[in-house]
C-alpha cells in the first residue's frame, strides 16, 4: 500500500465536485482539495484513470497532484489542531 497525498485545484465548480465525490471513495478529505490516501498500486492506477477523465484541456490552469509519502514520512507526520492523523492497516509503505 501507498500513502498519497492528492491536491486538486479545479476551476468549474461541476467537474471540482465531480473529482471530490471521486476521491471520497478512495480516501479521507482532510480539507475540500486535500484527499490523505492509502492505496494499491492497482488502486492509484484506478484512481488516476478516473480523474483524468474529469480534467478538461480547455482549461490548462486546473491541476491534480499525487504526493507519495513514505514510511518515515508518514510516521512523523505533525499536526496541530483537534483533527487525528489515523494510520488505518495493514499495510505496507515503501
């Protein structure tokens, strides 16, 4: 499994709420365009096909990102705030 970090910054709002209720199957929003994912491989795979499907190339300023952290990343992520950074497993980051 992989820990992904995927930012989106969509200008239509219809394809914005498209990729978000996308990305709502595949991991937890930890802000609107901020999704924390652990995947498969295959997983990332589907996940990606997916969303390239909503970009639009009229618009070349909308943009989605994949952050892959890894173990040591993950393990001394910080936060402050009242939100819990939950590890769900098993799984396997390389």
């Amino acid at each position: 499994m992989h820990f992904i970090l995927v930012t989106y910054d969509i200008e239509n709002d219809r394809r914005r709420t498209k990729i978000h209720k996308i990305l709502s199957n595949f991991g937890t929003a930890v802000q609107y365009s901020v999704f924390e994912c652990f995947l498969s491989e295959e997983d990332v795979d589907e996940l990606r096909k997916k969303l390239k499907k909503q970009m639009d190339p009229k618009h070349p300023e909308d943009s989605i990102r994949y952050y892959t952290l890894c173990k040591s990343c993950v393990e001394n992520v910080a936060i402050d705030g009242n939100r819990d950074f939950r590890i769900e497993g098993p799984f396997i980051i390389s």
